[in-house]
C-alpha cells in the first residue's frame, strides 16, 4: 500500500518543501517479501495500517498517513500537512488525537503537531505564519469574515490578532499577478475605511526576518519589543524543510543521497 509523502501527495495535501527527488513509500507486513528497487522506500509493520481505495490504489488512511510522516518530518512541516488534511475533510481531529495516544513511532511528534493544527487554514504559508504568531505568544483567530454596515462580506482575513483590529495575512505568489495586486489593494482600502487593519507578508519576510512580523504584532498588542520571542519560532524553522539545515536533514532521514 502507499503511504507517508507518497500517500500525501496522491491525496493533493499541501506538502513542505520536500526533496524533488523523493523516494516512492509503500508498506508491507512483515511477513510479506520487501521489494528492493531503486528509489523505493519500504515500510514494515507487525500489523499493517488501515488503507482505502484511492482511484484504484491501496493506500494509507489520512490518519496513518499522518502517523507515517510524523517519523520523518519536522514539527513545522508536519503541521502543515495535518492542517490540509483537516482542511480538506480527509481527517478529523478527534481521530488524529487518538492515533497520536497511541505508543507507536511517530506519535509523540503527531501530539506536537495536533496541538498547533487548525483546520480554518487555506494554505501552507497561512499555517507558517499562523505557527509564528502562536509559539511567539500572540494570540490569533484565522479566517474572520469581515462585513460592512450593510451585512456584505468585504473579506475573509488570514489572520486576526486577538484583541486589535490587526491582521496579518500571508502574501502568497499569485498575489503578484497585477490584476491580482490591484483587488488586494482594493480590498485593504475598504478594510481600512471599516477600521480593520491589513498587514501583508511574504515567504521571504516569513522565513528571513520574522523579527519584522513579531515587531509589528507586539506593537498591536501594545507590548515592548522582546526578541526573546522568536527563539522557539527559530528553533522549530530549523528544524523543518524551509531551511537548508532542516532540508538537509530531511534528505538524510529519507536516505537520499546529498
């Protein structure tokens, strides 16, 4: 059966920045022979995992599929998978929280990830900069839906820091199409005029100066500047796939050759 980023990417969940020459994952019982072909990685169970039929494949359910990246990936990286797995109804919450119970590999690190999942975000680089917000100790709602006095819906926002009217969204490719940037700007101009205050990120601002967003959150919550915050965002950033280090290490986990 197909299972961990093989079984993900068949289901159309946003992956992390994953190798672009991963191998392909299959798992088998043990008492099944294990195929030996180059670029093939095999997993082997005592009891094989749940599967269903998937255009005309076996493969791992949503929840062990979750289970089976949870042995390999990082924290950050594996939150955005559980967030699009919930996101796209593969998965429900309680399920996952019963799996991550459970004293299997890969377990501890689902219960770390189930903690700071939500099924609200529409996006991989949402679910980044909702994490940073969060282990950085600012309080966020995702996905408010804003109206004017007459009931119309303006907006849906990324993100709301709770107690403000800021909010920080994330700034993904597309929104560069001109067409696109001129709706966005738009859109903010009748945010403002409704009191709301929109604030644009991109990847680049996300991964190399977080310093900027977490400056900007404190200075809506009123709060001093404490760089101090950032240190737990930085230390799960590096452990992830968005880093060279933590690409590296991936590489190294899913035995790819550097």
């Amino acid at each position: 059966m197909i299972t961990h980023l093989s079984a993900a990417a068949l289901r159309g969940w946003w992956l992390p920045r994953t190798p672009a020459d991963p191998p392909f994952f299959i798992a088998v019982s043990r008492d099944e022979s294990r195929p030996r072909r180059r670029g093939l990685h095999v997993v082997r169970h005592n009891v094989p995992p749940s599967a269903t039929r998937l255009r005309g494949l076996a493969v791992a359910s949503p929840a062990e599929t979750l289970l089976a990246c949870a042995r390999d990936l990082a924290l950050l990286d594996l939150v955005v998978l559980v967030d699009s797995a919930l996101h796209s109804g593969d998965c429900s919450l309680d399920r996952l929280c019963d799996l991550a119970r459970q004293p299997r590999r890969g377990a501890p690190r689902l219960r770390q990830a189930v903690r700071f999942a939500d099924a609200r975000s529409e996006s991989a680089g949402e679910s980044l900069l909702r994490v940073l917000h969060a282990v950085c100790g600012v309080p966020v709602e995702p996905q408010l839906v804003i109206q004017d006095d007459e009931g119309y819906v303006v907006a849906r926002a990324d993100l709301r820091i709770l107690g403000t009217r800021r909010l920080p969204e994330y700034d993904g490719a597309y929104h560069r199409d001109a067409a696109q940037y001129e709706r966005d700007r738009a859109r903010d101009r009748r945010l403002r005029a409704l009191g709301w205050d929109p604030y644009s990120y991109s990847a680049i601002t996300v991964f190399r100066t977080p310093s900027v967003i977490l400056r900007d959150a404190e200075c809506a919550l009123g709060r001093e500047h404490d760089p101090d915050r950032l240190t737990r965002w930085r230390e799960i950033f590096a452990e992830s796939s968005y880093s060279a280090a933590g690409k590296l290490r991936l590489r190294r986990a899913l035995g790819i050759p550097e």
